[in-house]
C-alpha cells in the first residue's frame, strides 16, 4: 500500500468501525462486510485508485451518519407527534 | 453578561432498545442496557454549537447530573462542539429519586454561577417523559421561557422563539437570560464522529456535587409500581357486516 496513504486509510478503517456499532443489523454484520471490503482491495497499489477507494468509504460513512439520523427522526416523529 | 449558554443533557436508556421491566415490578432494567443522550438533548447541544459558530455566542457549557456513567454523555456533547462539561455527581438510591424538581433546581444553581445567556434543554426525556425540567428552571430563576422550540434567532439582547403548539406556530420574542426547550424539529443533530471525541478528550469536565450548589436534592416522590403495558389483544375477523354490527353490540360499544 503506498506509504502516505496507508495512514489514511486506516483512519477510514477505524471511522467506519465506530460508526458500525450502531448498525441496524448488528455491529457483528457490519464489522465483517467492512473487513471483506477493505481485504478485497489489499494489493491495490494504484494512488489515483486509493484515493477513489476512500472517497467511496468517507460516503458510506455519511450515508450512515444520514441513516441513524433518519431512524431517529422517524421513530421520535412516531412516538411524540399525532400521524 | 457573558456570551455563555448551559445545555443540559440526559443519559437515557437508547430509543432503539426494547425496554423490560423488572420482575419485582420495582423499575426498569437498566444493567447491561445499552444507553445514549436524549435525542431532544442532542438538538439543544447542536442549536448552542450551531448559534456558536454562527459567532452569536461566545461558549457553550454542557451539564449532566448522575453517576459516573454520564460523564460518557458530557462527552458525546463535547465531541460534537460543546466548550466545556459539567457532571453533578449523582450516585445510587439518590439518582433512582433523581427527578425534574431536582435536576431544575441544579440547573437554576449553575445558571446563576455560571451566570449565563440562557439555558437549553430538550423539551423532555424519552425515559420519563417529564417535560417539566426546562418550565420548573425558568419558574425557580424567574426567567422567561420558550419551550417547544422549533426555531430560534438572537434580536439583539432579545431571543425569537417560534413555538410548535397544537393549533400550529407561536412566535415569541422574550428577554434574556431566558430558558429555552429544544422540540424535533429545530435543527438536525452532528453525529459524534471518532475524530471529534478524541478531540474532546482535551476539553475540561468539571466535576461537582449538589451539595456544593447549596441544592437539597431530597425526592418528595416514591415510585410505588412500574408496569408494562397491557398486550395487545389479537383482533377478530368477521364475515359480514351484519356479523361485525351484532360483535359491536355485543362489546356494548353501540
């Protein structure tokens, strides 16, 4: 892995674990999809394609940041305010 | 006066988390039970943070009253932009009988040390569903309040609140220091990434007890019975209109 990135990456790496705790489906879930996806592209070497790569994991981390956010919202909507 | 505002927050059980009751009937389980900020808590941190960078107050001073686990509360509020923490260290039989009276009279002690622009709260606590505590605190202070808030701007020394009501929108314009409880719509909650709790770590959590605040915590209430609520009974089917119209008289609803 390219040496100025590597740190980079395993920020990402331990971002989307803490934010995986929280998930839906059980933390357990979460952390094995997050490892498969983060072993899978282990011997890429290509900067232009790390850095996509991370792009990619900085996303699904505000999409998760939005999917707990929306829970939320719904389920206090439901629980407080007359439908 | 200082440019200062006092959040409070509560560490409640998760709003996710299917709550049991305990055999005893005495109160609700909470060991081992996964807990987190007051969701209506969260939108008073982010309003203080949100009008701190928008540079129309100076600092923002989170409080939390309870045992040593609150101080993981205080410091999601300081991960998300809070200036400084306070923990009124709460412990055992007192923090089962902690309840709004107290916490309001902790609050109207810190609001004057503290000597603060205003206060903020949620409007009430998924746990207990009080909605007392933010009330109770302007009544001690004697401050106006505006509770409900789904909106809030700063008029010079004055403070707008627009207020969700059952007919709609109320829109007030009160003095400060004032007390404001925060309602679901104000704003939208950061989340508390990694990078900014360990950030946080470096912010100062001060610690202190009720009785340093000349506060009498003593409950006049006592919990007598908790229960869960009655299970839903399964529906019935009918074939015909008929059918459901004699059922009805039946139940003696018509």
């Amino acid at each position: 892995m390219a040496n100025p990135l590597r740190s980079e990456v395993v920020r990402l790496y331990k971002n989307l674990l803490y934010l995986g705790r929280e998930y839906p489906k059980g933390s357990e879930y979460f952390r094995d999809r997050l490892r498969s996806a983060f072993s899978r592209n282990r011997a890429e070497s290509d900067p232009q394609a790390i850095r996509e790569m991370i792009l990619r994991g900085e996303f699904v981390s505000r999409e998760l940041e939005a999917l707990y956010y929306l829970r939320k919202y719904r389920a206090m909507k439901k629980r407080y305010y007359e439908e | 006066m200082s440019g200062r505002v006092l959040v409070g927050v509560k560490r409640v059980i998760d709003y996710a988390v299917k709550i049991r009751v305990k055999p005893d009937n005495s109160c609700v389980v909470t060991d081992g039970v996964k807990h987190s900020m007051n969701p209506f808590c969260e939108i008073a941190v982010e309003e203080a943070v949100k009008m701190k960078e928008k540079k129309l107050i100076k600092e923002v001073v989170v409080v939390s009253c309870g045992p040593q686990q609150a101080m993981e509360t205080i410091r999601t509020a300081l991960a998300m932009g809070a200036d400084r923490g306070i923990h009124v260290e709460v412990t055992g039989k007192d923090y089962e009988n902690l309840g709004p009276l107290q916490v309001s009279k902790i609050m109207a002690a810190l609001a004057k040390k503290e000597d603060v622009l205003f206060v903020i709260l949620g409007k009430q606590a998924i746990d207990d569903d009080c909605n007392q505590t933010g009330q109770m605190t302007a009544a001690l202070l004697d401050w106006p309040q505006g509770t409900f808030a789904s909106e809030l701007s700063m008029e010079g020394d004055k403070i707008k609140v627009v207020r969700e009501i059952d007919g709609g929108l109320e829109t007030v314009k009160i003095n400060t220091p004032a007390v404001i409880t925060a309602d679901l719509r104000l704003n939208t909650p950061r989340y508390a990434t990694l990078p900014n709790i360990m950030k946080a770590k470096k912010k100062k959590i001060a610690n202190v007890k009720p009785a340093d605040l000349g506060v009498d915590i003593t409950s006049r209430l006592e919990v007598l019975r908790v229960d869960e609520p009655p299970q839903r009974e399964a529906g019935v089917k009918v074939e015909t209109v008929d059918d459901l119209v004699a059922r009805l008289k039946e139940a003696g609803r018509i």
